[in-house]
C-alpha cells in the first residue's frame, strides 16, 4: 500500500492507501480549492473555524448527492419495471 506524505493547509499529513496518485492528487485539489473559497468568504476566522465550517460543508455535500443518487436509482428501477 503507498504512503503519501501531503502538506495540506499548512499541515503534514501522511498517510497510507490503495487510491491511486491522480486520486489524491485531485483530492488535495478539490479542499485546497474549498478553503481558499472558505478563507476568502469567512474573513478574519482561525483556521480550525474556516476548517469546521469546511467540514460542514464537505457533509451538507455528501449527504445532497446521496439523496440525489438515491432518487435516480429509484427512478432507474421504475424504468426498468415499466421496460419489463
């Protein structure tokens, strides 16, 4: 399993997994992106607030597009019952 060593934030972070570098790679991305958005909208917070308020929104994220997939799978099994 490789380990990869990141600086995200400010912060050291290693850390070993099976995801593959372009994986990681757009992950880091992806949060650099979010708390550079985050820091600029949030004005003069520390950064564990600018980091919380990263992880809210990161779950409100998450937890959209899973209802979102859930409402496609259904309406893909009411399809596929109409087909049959």
């Amino acid at each position: 399993m490789p380990r990869y060593t990141l600086n995200l934030f400010g912060l050291e972070i290693s850390f070993k997994t099976d995801a593959e570098n372009d994986r990681i790679e757009a992950a880091q991305e992806y949060l650099e992106k979010k708390y550079g958005e985050l820091t600029v909208a949030a004005g003069d917070l520390s950064k564990e607030k600018v980091l919380t308020f990263m992880l809210l929104s990161l779950a409100d994220d998450y937890l959209v597009n899973r209802s979102r997939l859930a409402q496609l799978e259904e309406r893909i099994g009411e399809i596929l019952e109409k087909a049959e």
